[in-house]
C-alpha cells in the first residue's frame, strides 16, 4: 500500500455503503478480515528480513570500498607498491598503479554511497573485483595464498554486492 491509501485509511471512511452493496452484491471487509485472510508468504518474510538490513548492506559496502582505497593509498603506500615491485613491476609503474587502484576504490564506495549512482557503484565494483582476481591470478597469483586471504574474501564481497543490486528497488 501507498503512503496516501494508507494516509486516507487512517483518517477513517464515512458513508452508508448500502446502495453500493445492493447494487455490487459485495459485503466489504474490515481491514483486519482482509488482511487476515491471506498469511504471509516466505517472500514477504524475505523482504521484511532483507528491508531491514538493506542500509547495513549498503553502509558496509561504502565503508568496504572507502576504506580499502585510503589504506591502500594513504597508509599502506608502501607496502603496496612493494608487493608490485617484488613482482616485477617497474616502480615507475608500481606506484601511479597502486595510486589509481586505490582511487577506483574510493570512487566505488562514493558510487555506493549515494541512491541515485549507487547502482552504478554496485556493477562497477563487481567488475573491478573480478578484474582484480582476474589481474592477480594472472600477474601476482601467489596473493591467493596470502595468510589474510585478502584475495579469498573478495568472492564474498561480490556475492554481497550483488544482493544489494538486487535490493536496491523501493518500488
């Protein structure tokens, strides 16, 4: 129900509603005899469940991808151009690489973060994370074994992406 169906219900409905009951045949029901004839589907447990986290799922996603790019960026710099250059990267390429890896980042929880780009946020870190498995499988495949399994992680996080795509409809 709309806010103004509900509104109207709310301020109450006056009339006789014998002439339209004699012409239509219809007895009305109260709201709770309407509403008490059907039970709740699993998909309306679903949603009510999922409704309720959907801005934890977006908070979460936003501080995700802010958060990675500014330690990768600003904290970790170091280390992170020095696991490029271990790996054979020239470090005049290491460290632009590592500055434009972790800006992506933070320009995919700002997408996020927002209602009106947020789907585009959601898509494109989806494609940035395959893109980074994709890349490390590739250029630095030890990574996977990591002991954090910072790599192993990012499965998930695409998986949580995806739920809040599909989250994303108001209407």
């Amino acid at each position: 129900m709309r806010k103004t169906a509900i509104a109207e219900l709310r301020r109450g409905v006056n009339g006789d509603p014998t002439p339209w009951m004699a012409a239509t045949g219809i007895v009305p029901k109260t709201i709770a005899q309407a509403v008490g004839q059907r039970s709740a589907s699993i998909q309306d447990k679903w949603f009510a469940r999922l409704f309720l986290l959907k801005p934890l799922v977006i908070a979460s996603l936003v501080l995700f991808w802010v958060m990675s790019g500014l330690i990768a960026l600003v904290i970790s710099f170091p280390a992170t151009t020095a696991i490029l250059t271990s790996h054979g990267f020239p470090p005049a390429i290491a460290a632009p690489f590592a500055a434009m890896t972790s800006v992506m980042d933070i320009s995919i929880g700002v997408l996020i973060a927002f209602r009106r780009t947020c789907a585009a946020g959601l898509v494109g870190g989806i494609v940035l994370s395959l893109g980074y498995m994709a890349g490390t499988a590739i250029l630095t495949p030890d990574l996977w074994i990591e002991p954090l399994g910072a790599l192993v992680k990012t499965g998930p996080a695409i998986m949580l992406m995806l739920v809040a795509l599909l989250m994303l409809d108001n209407r």
